[in-house]
C-alpha cells in the first residue's frame, strides 16, 4: 500500500486511532484525525500525538480530500457521516486491515463471543513458557498497528473483535480461532447472521497451510468449519474430536496426528482457570500446531492467574465467596459462568441492554440462582421473562444491587456479578463496574 504524500482521514481517537495516525504520518501520509468528542475530553490522550497531525474534534467526517479512510473498531462502516465517502467510492479500511497489509510476521489471531482476552492471553503465556519471542495484542492492550512497529518476532497474537471484521478483508491469520458464538452486539449487527458473518471473516482467506480452530461444543461454531480450506482442529468439555484439546476424565488432553498427551488434571489448574477451563483446551488446541512442549504448557495453565474482572475471586467473607465477572456483557458469557460454579449463587444482573433475549437465561437462572438482583436500564426487560422464578428483588442503583446480595446470601453461597449487559448506564466502562463492585466487597 503506498502512503506517501497520500491524504488520509483517521476516525476516532481511541487507542488504535491515535496509533494508527503516528504509524501513517511516519510514512509520509496527510493525515487528518477526528473525533466527535471535544478537544478538553481529548487533551490528555493526543499529547503523544506527532504535531504533523491535523486533528478536528466535536466531528467524526473525514477530510473532503481524503483519499483512504481508517476508521476505529468503535465506529460502524455504515455511520451517517460516511454517506459522502461511500457515494465517492473513498477506500474504508480499519486498523486491522492496515496493519495486515504492512505485516511481515505469522499471526495467531482469536475470536469469539466470550473469553478471547482469557485466551489471547494464555496463548502468548504459553509461548513465552517454551521460550518463543512474541507479542500480545490488537482488541486486547497494544493495537496491531503498533505492533508491527516493534523489532521483529515470532509470531503475533491478536484478539480480534467482530468490529474490526468489519472492515477487513484480505486479513489471512496462520493460526485462526472461534472459542464461540452466542447474540452479542446486536445493537450494532442487527441480526446474529451478520454478527456471525463477521467472526467467520477471520478464517475466510486462510489456505491448507493454515490452522483453523472451533469449539465442538459450540454448534454454531463447528458450522464454520464448512468449506474452510485451512486445517481443522477442535477443543471442548463434552465432546471429543480426531485432533486437539479435550477434556476426559478429569484429565486435559491433547491430541495431534494420532498421538495423545496428558497437559495435566483439571485440578491441577488454579481456581480461576478452572472455572474457565473450556478457554484452557481452546489455548492448548491453538497452539498445539506450533509443537510446543508439555512442559510449557502445564507451566502456563499452572502460573495463570486469572484477568481482572473475568470469573475473578475477589474474597471469601462468612463462608460466602465473591466472584467479579463483569466483563460478561452478553447473555452467552453470563451463562457460562453460572454453569462453572457449583455452589447456590446470588445473582447480581443488568445494566445496559445490548438487544439481549433474557428468556434464553432462564433455565440457567432455575436452575443455578438461588436469589436474582436485577439493576439498570435492563431491569424493565429483564422482568417480564422472570415471572417471579428465581426470587428476585431490585436495585435502585449499584450500591444498593450489591448491599441486596450481600443480605440475602448465606455461608456456602457465591455472591456473582455477572451482568450480561453493557456497563454505560451507571459507568464509564466494564472496568470501572468491576471496580466498584470490588471495592465495595472489600468494604464488607
């Protein structure tokens, strides 16, 4: 792709934005970087900015001369203010497809609904414990484009986010993953067929010298398998497939090209972990084509810790254990974290509905919730599906959800915020919810 002396409009000053706009300037572009925020709201993030960068705040538009746009994953190909561009014929491109295009390294690249940073993570771990050079990124901390600008390595790994698919499509990972695929950013997809296009763009382009790798437990996922050239391999809790990561009796197995390996047992693997061990196979079954040792493996798994605000163990306080499971911001990752945890749960769930089908909760509720505290915009749609079970109350705001679970939950219990919803009806983020509900535990 030439750059030089060509005018490009970046949109959006988020992390990938600010990166991409530094990476094209350096390479001789006119670049215009813009954003619908006000300049005070963006003081701090553009101080790193190079000064050749023309900036335009309160305004997405990209520049009437612009000859290539880069949009931020935040912002959707289809947005009002691309109506211009789109009538012109102006290339629209995302961070990841640039990058892509400038990139020398071969590329593990991960996807799904739920548990990709857990993943993503454990993946680069896992690597690094054989002694491999790489680097973690993309949806998840460094953006791709940053990355490419770092000394050379072995290999990337990327978490990828169905909005960054949007706008690329000659992106071709060596390794791919679909850890799974349940409703999610239906506000911005509409429809589950065009969210799941999206994840499917991510093995699309690969060829029979690549990897592809499905969750079998996931049927929606195994259909993607379905005229992939690349080589398929599969992980997953109940079922087992010819090559991969799988769980049987109590024991984590890898298996390739006919031969099987004993990583280690689940009880082995920290607490956290344990309760997310289908994303322990999913890492094992990732990496399983670069021959990496039994050894490494069991360390990574061994030494993984957890992330922050994924299944995450705050305390224990009167026998009652708190988890901090704010990141699960769809009806997919919620349940799945009511089906690892075997003692009753208090249930803490809401916030900002992202076009989410709460009737599809209820047999987990019935079956795992011992008492539900609803909050947040979603509490008005969230009823009507309850029906009275489980038992439930509502919270006024965050505080009180919490102070609700804490007084109804008993010696044996856990306390759960899992929320299934965005977080930007009380909060600046998923983060900032976890925080405070930490915060507000630790108070206890």
């Amino acid at each position: 792709m030439h750059l030089s002396g060509k005018n490009i409009s970046v949109v959006g000053m988020g992390k990938s934005g600010l990166a991409t706009a530094n990476f094209l300037i350096n390479r001789g572009a006119q670049v215009l970087l813009t954003d619908a925020r006000s300049e005070q709201d963006l003081t701090e993030s553009t101080a790193g900015l190079n000064p050749a960068i023309e900036l335009q705040f309160n305004d997405c538009s990209p520049g009437k001369n612009a000859e290539l746009i880069v949009l931020s994953p935040g912002v959707p190909v289809d947005a009002p203010f691309l109506k211009e561009a789109h009538q012109r014929g102006i290339e629209i491109i995302g961070e990841l497809e640039l990058a892509y295009q400038f990139n020398k390294t071969p590329i593990i690249a991960i996807t799904g609904s739920n548990g990709k940073s857990t993943v993503t993570t454990l993946v680069g771990n896992i690597l690094l414990a054989e002694g491999r050079t790489a680097y973690v990124g993309g949806n998840l901390g460094t953006p791709f484009i940053e990355l490419i600008e770092k000394e050379s390595v072995e290999i990337i790994v990327l978490e990828i986010s169905s909005f960054q698919m949007e706008t690329a499509s000659t992106f071709k990972p060596h390794i791919a993953a679909i850890l799974n695929i349940t409703p999610d950013h239906l506000d911005r997809h509409k429809t589950l067929e065009n969210y799941r296009a999206m994840k499917e763009r991510i093995a699309t382009n690969q060829n029979e010298s690549d990897y592809f790798i499905v969750n079998l437990d996931d049927p929606e996922t195994v259909k993607l398998t379905c005229g992939k050239q690349a080589q398929k391999l599969f992980f997953g809790t109940q079922h087992e497939g010819p090559d991969g990561a799988f769980l049987r009796d109590n024991q984590i197995i890898l298996k390739l090209k006919g031969q099987e390996k004993i990583i280690c047992k689940q009880e082995d693997v920290p607490f956290p972990l344990r309760l997310q061990i289908e994303n322990a196979l999913a890492a094992i079954a990732i990496t399983a084509p670069l021959d990496i040792s039994v050894r490494a493996i069991k360390e990574a798994l061994c030494n993984f810790k957890g992330l922050e605000h994924r299944m995450e163990w705050v305390r224990t306080v009167r026998g009652i254990d708190f988890i901090n499971d704010s990141k699960a911001t769809n009806i997919g990752a919620a349940c799945k974290s009511l089906i690892s945890i075997e003692r009753p749960i208090v249930l803490l769930l809401g916030g900002r509905d992202k076009e989410n089908d709460f009737s599809a909760m209820l047999p987990f509720l019935k079956q795992k919730v011992r008492h539900l505290v609803i909050f947040g915009e979603a509490r008005e749609k969230i009823k009507p599906f309850l029906n009275g079970s489980p038992a439930y109350e509502e919270a006024n705001n965050f505080e009180d959800a919490v102070a609700i679970a804490v007084n109804h939950a008993e010696a044996g219990d856990t306390v759960l915020l899992s929320p299934a919803c965005a977080s930007q009806d009380m909060f600046k983020n998923f983060e900032e919810r976890g925080l405070k509900f930490k915060t507000l535990v630790n108070n206890l």
